[in-house]
C-alpha cells in the first residue's frame, strides 16, 4: 500500500511540474503570438508527450495548429518545456495538420528536418 501511495504521490508531482511548466510557457507566448495557447494545451498535449508513439492529432488538435502562429509560438519554447514534450512530435503535427514547419526553422533547439 506504501508504494502504491508513493507512486502515486510521485505521478501527481509529476503532472503538476508538467503543467506548470507548460502553463509558464502558454503565458508567455499567448501574451506574444497569434493562436489559442490554452486550447493547444488542452487538445494538443497528448500527442506531443515524450513518452508513447507518434500518432496522428486528433481534428481538434489540427483546427487549433491551423491558426496559430507558429513560428511565434516555437520562439517561446525554454529548455523546460523540451523537458517534457517531444519537439520531433511537435514539428510531426504540425506537418499532420497542413502546417509544416520550414525546413531548417528552429522551435526552441529543435531544428527542423523534414518538408
């Protein structure tokens, strides 16, 4: 029972510092950028997650990507938040999305291969 406890503890320690870093970088860059951060959260989360496959977003995930300003939103992401999502996911559905990020363009480190 202790472990499980402490398992759990541990996993909500987790996501908190996972939403906190991502909610930091949200307000930053929705102060700065065109495009609903909180709805990139909220639709977007699960599919650029370091952890599991590269799946394809979901449509809700695309109609938010469609109308953000991304190269605004990439210029905002800190070491934190490549920390706890995968930028190759990211730049993934971008392009799944019809909204491919230039070859070569950065988003945080990450440099853009594909297209």
């Amino acid at each position: 029972m202790a472990i499980s406890m402490a398992r759990f503890m541990l996993f909500t320690i987790v996501i908190s510092s996972f939403a906190l870093i991502i909610s930091n970088n949200i307000i930053m860059a929705s102060a700065q950028c065109a495009g609903d951060m909180q709805g990139l959260m909220q639709e977007c989360a699960r599919y650029v997650q370091k952890s599991g496959p590269m799946v394809p977003p979901s449509a809700a995930c695309c109609d938010v990507v469609k109308n953000l300003d991304l190269p605004c939103v990439c210029s905002h992401i800190t070491s934190e938040v490549e920390g706890v999502i995968s930028m190759e996911k990211a730049a993934f559905i971008a392009q799944a999305c019809g909204k491919p990020l230039a070859r070569g363009s950065h988003c945080g480190s990450y440099i853009v291969q594909g297209n």
